[in-house]
C-alpha cells in the first residue's frame, strides 16, 4: 500500500475533533510550528535581503566592471632604439568590444597622460583623462558643482573641463572655479564642474588596481586626441624616443555580475589576435564576485539553521501534547482496540492527528511569513519614530534592507513543517498503538 494512502486516507473531520478536545493546548501547538514555518520564511528573506544590499555594495566599487589597460612593452625591450613604438589597445580594439560582446552594456574610453595644470602663478602636476559622459557613473563621481561632461562636449571636442575636488582646491583657494579656464601645455580649458571629495580605490589581490582621483582634470576624449593626439615624444641624451597609445583603458559594464567572467574571457579571445605581443591586461574582479557569493551563501545558511531549530521547537511541542493526549485517551484506544482495530489504525490515527496539527501551523506560519515585508517595514517605521537618533546611527545597509522572500523558501518550510509533524508525532503513535487492550480497558 502507499505509505502517503495509508497515512491520508480517512482524513477528516474526525482529527480536527479529536485535536479541538482541547483548544487551548492545540492552538498554542499551532502557534509554535507556525512561528516556526514564519521564521524560515522571516530569516531566509532577510538573508537575501542583506545578501542583495552586500551585493549591491560591492557592485557599487565595480565588480561588474571589465577593466581593459595598455601595458607598457619593459624597457629592455625598446632599449636603444629611437623611433615611435606603437602599443596598446586601439580605437579598432573598442569598436570590435562593441559589435560582438552582446554581454557589454557600455564600453568607456579612457586616455590618460601626465601633466601640469595652470591658474594665474599656481600649479598642480596631475592626470589629464580624456573619457566620456559615462565615466562618472561608472567610477561613482559625484558633481558638488556645476556639471560632468556632455555628450555634446565630446562630438563638439569642446575645450571643457571638470576638476577633481583637490585639483579646484590647489588651483582656486579662494575663487569660485566655474566658468574660469585653466592651462594645460599651450590650450585652455573652461571649468564646468567641480567633483565631490572621492577617496581612492584600494587594490584588492590581483583582481582590482589602486586608483587615485585626488589630482584628475577630466576633458572629453575627443577633445584629448584632437589636442594632445596619440603619440608622446621623451627625450633621452639627445635622443627621441615616441610611445603612440591610443587609449590607456577601457572600462566595461557587464549586464550583469554573473556575466562578469564569462565576458573577460571572450574579451580576450578578441583581443590576442590583434595583440600578439599581448601588450594589454584585462582586470577582473574576481575576489569581490567570490566575496559577494560566499556572503550571501553564509547569511543564508546561518538564518536558515536558526529558522529550522525553530521549526525543531515546533516539532517537540507536537511530541509533547501527543504523548499527553496518548495518556488522556487510553480508554478510547482500548475500546477501538477490543472493537477489533488494527496496531495501524491506531498508529494512523494519531499521525493523522499530528499531520493536521503540523499543516494548519504550516499554513499560518506560510502566510505569516508571506508578510514579511510589510511587517519589517512597518516595524523600522515605528522604530524611526519612537528612536530617530538611534536609526540614524545605524549603517545603511540595515536602514534600506528591503526582505525579499525566497520563492523555494515556501514549499520548504511548509514541507519541512508537515515532516517534523510526522517524525515526532511518530513515537507518541507507536505508544498508543502498543497499548494492551485489557490494560487501557481497566484504565480509569
């Protein structure tokens, strides 16, 4: 026979019955394989919740960023040599990036070069990067005046330029910089926007470089070539040597972080062919993905074990009020026993019993659980306005965690409840069906 007959068939009113001799003692049953369901649900969804805004975080220092850079050839290698040395990604490397990575939501050009920033009698020695509108975004700029730059700063190679917060501070101490101009070798710059303070990025293994913002001046890419071009002229003891680079890097956006490894290797089967001297090096963030994955798998299996003890307290409620009924209803067996009931029956029944008492604690902990968001939500609210000072010293990953409910976190701690209903409500089953006929007979 089918075990899930065996133990359904029959099922009815009979058990709720039987269980509502004592509403009381069964609701508080109810109560505690429900709060045990809600949590799994609870706990799971504010794993994923805190998992997303950690993921979230991480993303926000780039780890859904491909890094591609030119690099160098070594000096031995163009040691005594006069003439210009072509090296590098290229112009033609991005447009290729472009047409056939489907996985590339963006691709920013980026052309670096050092040089001397000029206002009246002050100097500042910095980096020069031509880039395009999308660089802020992408490397978390933030404007604290005036603008970034422009698409039509970049198609009108306008003499534009934004300043890095230190860059405005050296070179205007006490004057507002916007709509001043700047020199940079022989051109002027207008400034149309000045950035907020922006840290630098600490190199993480090998997977991302350090990167320092403090001393940039920001110029449309266009602008760069058409004024300072691709080539870069170094005297040495009365000899030349030219370095022709038409872009230091490229910084790609994947459509996704899961797409992020996938489309580094693509990347470099597009580029080897055009590059046998393999004179670029692409930039993957691999420790930020795996910390991000191991992160969210820690949150998710810490609450889940919390969550399933709770359901395991649920279960040993069963047990407890099953052994009690089993001693309470001795006369009751004895007679379906001397009417000619089976060990089975007896055992069915109380199974039947527990299974109920497991799936309506199931089914209220499932839809307690389901209101997990709300509830979080209108909780922090409350929180918000009884201790407002206490919120905001909170980080904000706990401010702004939105709990999102796991879709398979439903029908696993629903099954989970209804299987903890039948392995504790095994034993107290097994004593009432063992009960010796004549002996529950004289029970009193």
């Amino acid at each position: 026979m089918n075990p899930l007959a065996w133990l359904v068939g029959g099922f009815g009113w009979s058990s709720l019955k039987a269980l509502f001799l004592h509403p009381l003692r069964s609701m508080l049953t109810i109560l505690g394989v429900a709060i045990g369901v809600a949590s799994v649900i609870w706990l799971l969804a504010i794993g994923e919740g805190i998992g997303r805004a950690v993921q979230k975080q991480i993303e926000g220092l780039g780890a859904d960023n491909i890094i591609v850079r030119s690099i160098k050839p070594p000096a031995e290698a163009t040691a005594g040599r006069d003439g210009v040395f072509p090296y590098g990604i290229t112009r033609d490397d991005l447009a290729r990036i472009v047409e056939t990575l489907p996985t590339v939501k963006r691709a920013v050009p980026i052309r670096e070069v050092r040089r001397e920033f000029r206002f009246l009698d002050r100097l500042v020695d910095g980096r020069m990067v031509g880039c395009t509108p999308e660089y802020a975004e992408l490397t978390r700029l933030e404007i604290d005046r005036g603008r970034f730059l422009s698409q039509a700063d970049c198609s009108d190679r306008q003499n534009v330029c934004v300043l890095s917060a230190e860059t405005a501070e050296k070179l205007f101490p006490f004057e507002d910089p916007l709509g001043r101009a700047i020199k940079i070798e022989r051109d002027y710059y207008q400034v149309v926007g000045v950035l907020k303070p922006r840290a630098p990025s600490a190199g993480i293994g090998g997977s991302l470089e350090a990167q320092d913002f403090s001393r940039d001046v920001y110029v449309p890419i266009e602008t760069l070539w058409l004024r300072v071009g691709d080539l870069v002229i170094t005297m040495r003891s009365g000899s030349f040597q030219g370095e022709k680079i038409e872009l230091s890097q490229i910084t790609l956006q994947a459509i996704d972080v899961a797409h992020v490894v996938e489309t580094a290797e693509i990347i470099k089967a597009t580029l080897t062919p055009h590059h046998p001297a393999l004179d670029y090096g692409i930039t993957v963030p691999l420790e930020l993905l795996e910390r991000a994955r191991a992160m969210r798998l820690m949150f998710m299996l810490f609450l889940g074990i919390i969550a399933v003890i709770s359901l395991l307290v649920g279960g040993i409620g069963i047990m407890n009020i099953m052994l009690a009924t089993v001693t309470e209803r001795t006369k009751e067996i004895g007679i379906r026993r001397a009417l000619g009931a089976k060990q089975s029956d007896i055992t069915r029944q109380f199974l039947r019993e527990t299974v109920t008492l497991s799936m309506l604690g199931g089914t209220a902990g499932v839809l307690a659980g389901l209101a997990c968001r709300p509830a979080i939500n209108l909780m922090r609210w409350g929180i918000e306005q009884l201790m407002p000072h206490a919120v905001s010293t909170l980080p904000d990953i706990i401010r702004t965690m939105e709990p999102t409910v796991v879709n398979w976190s439903v029908p696993l701690a629903f099954g989970i409840s209804v299987l903890v209903g039948v392995v504790f409500g095994l034993y107290p089953a097994i004593q009432a069906a063992r009960l010796d006929p004549i002996d529950a007979l004289r029970n009193e």
